[in-house]
C-alpha cells in the first residue's frame, strides 16, 4: 500500500447517542491490536457516571486502553479547555508508545477541539457569576439569541451550562461566542479520517429506548440516587437520562414519566447531534449496522485520499 498509513491518517467514530460507536471502536481496536481509544464525551468524563452515560466497562478497559474518562468527580465543572489539554496529552502519550489513537464519541465541540486548531475563550469569572444569578435557563438563552443566535440555535434553551457559558463569553469578551476558533462553519483539513454511523430515524429511536430499559437493569437509578447525595456539578446534573431520575428520585415525577421525558430529550438531543456532524463535509458517513470489516475498509479508503 502507498498511502497514508494508519498513524498518519488516525480515526474518529461518531454518531449520535446509542448507535453503536463504542461497540464498533472495540471491535475494531480488538482486530487491529495497535489501537489506543480517546473518548471524546463529555459525560464521560465524571467518575461514577458510568451506567448512564455508557462509559465502557471495567472489563472492555482491561482488553483495550481507554482514555479522557472518569477523570474528575461529579461534583467538579470541567470545560472544553480542560478537555482539550487532557486530549493532546493523552494522544502524545499514545504516539510516544507507537501506537495509533481512535477517537470515539459524539460530543461535537469536544471532536473539534481535538482534531482542529481551535481557539478556546477565556473564562470571565466576573461575567459568569452574574449570569448564573438568573435562575431562569431559557431567559438566559433568550439573551443569547440576541447577542448570537448563530449559538443559541446549536443548543437547548434547557441546557444551563452551555447556555451560561457562551453568554459567559459573550458579554465578557464582547465577541460572539460562535467566532471563536476557525469557526464553526470552517472546516480545515485534518489528518482524521472521520466515520459518521448513520441509522434510519425510527430504529434509532427505537435503540434509545432500548438502551435506557437496559441501563436501569443495569442499577442506571441507584446510581443516580448516589449522585444526588454526592451533589453533582450543574453539568452533571444536566446529563441525558440523569435530570429526569434526579427529579423522580427528588419526589418530583414519576419513575414512568422520567424514563419518557429522559427518552424524548435523548431523541431531540440526538437529532442535533447529526445535524452537527452533517455540517462537516469533512465526516463520511456508513450506513448502519456497521461491521468492524467495513469500517476498516472504508478507513483505508478514505486516508489513501488527500486530507480535507
């Protein structure tokens, strides 16, 4: 073969929440045997989250490496900056062992900061905290429509720490939050060849619903009964699946309607996941079910092209 090998031309798995993209990266990382995996998910990140937000299990880290997870407690704010340099050491260390990283999530941000030259705002402490004194999330997104709806229109009006954190940089830097870096809409050449599983809408759907009846036999509510006496961070507080049980667990819902409101913002949440992928001309997207043969092939394919 003349073209780009594996190391020069790594891979990144994407796709929205519940298509199968750890379960496609171990498959692959276990055939080729040179593979280290970068979870790029920003719940992932939080230790003892594990159920819900499908982090990989002890037993899938003890066959292949995995990194960027369980790296701050719950209680604990972490920013894409943060990710980002935890990233960049984490990828050297895996070069510096002659091996080859695999990126796998569906956190866009968290992707571009790994794989582009992004530009990452300072924070603005004195901004934030008088932000965070309004208590009302979706008045807060209100005045980010108007200082930057290009922002405003990537996330939930519910969503409070995105929402916080770019009005943060907004009325902090004077800039919109969405001109940082080479721009969202800029889509410079990479070295990563990027994967993209797509799945027709009502089967992932029907995969979310799935995942969630499995993740509460999995012991998915007693872990958040554990996180409600710990006191997450508002981030964590936010994640799929784990606002709604924290509300049944606080007496405020039932466990039936939790598990439907939990289902419904999972389904929306995934829905702006692949807008936010199909936006980069850069991603090649694969029909699913996906074996780990095709992925391969497709992979190679791809990094014997020119990097864009």
């Amino acid at each position: 073969m003349t073209g780009s090998s594996e190391a020069d031309r790594p891979l990144a798995i994407l796709g929205a929440t519940a298509s199968g993209k750890s379960g496609l990266a171990l498959a692959l990382a276990k055939r080729l045997g040179n593979v280290e995996l970068v979870s790029i998910d920003s719940m992932q990140v939080y230790d003892g989250m594990n159920v819900g937000t499908a982090t990989p299990t002890l037993e899938e880290q003890a066959q292949i490496p995995h990194h960027l997870i369980n790296l701050v407690a719950p209680d604990e704010a972490f920013t894409v900056g943060e990710f980002q340099r935890h990233a960049r050491a984490a990828l050297a260390g895996i070069r510096s062992r002659g091996k080859v990283p695999v990126l796998v999530g569906g956190t866009g941000l968290y992707l571009r900061s790994v794989i582009d030259d992004l530009e990452l705002p300072p924070q603005f402490l004195e901004a934030r905290a008088a932000i965070e004194s309004e208590p009302d999330t979706e008045a807060l997104h209100a005045r980010l429509a108007a200082l930057d709806p290009v922002a405003a229109d990537r996330m939930e009006p519910t969503n409070r720490r995105r929402v916080v954190r770019a009005l943060e940089v907004c009325e902090g830097s004077g800039r919109a939050f969405s001109s940082f870096g080479p721009g969202m809409e800029v889509y410079p050449p990479t070295p990563y060849v990027q994967l993209a599983i797509r799945w027709e809408r009502t089967e992932l759907d029907r995969r979310i619903a799935e995942r969630y009846e499995q993740q509460m036999d999995a012991g998915f509510l007693n872990e958040v009964r554990w996180l409600n006496e710990v006191g997450p961070s508002r981030t964590a507080a936010q994640a799929l699946g784990y606002r709604e049980l924290l509300s049944h667990v606080r007496g405020e819902t039932s466990l039936e309607g939790a598990l439907n409101e939990a289902v419904r913002r999972t389904v929306r949440f995934a829905r702006r996941q692949e807008r936010w992928f199909r936006r980069d001309p850069r991603i090649t997207w694969i029909d699913a079910p996906v074996d780990v043969d095709s992925a391969i092939e497709i992979w190679t394919q791809v990094r014997e092209t020119p990097a864009s």
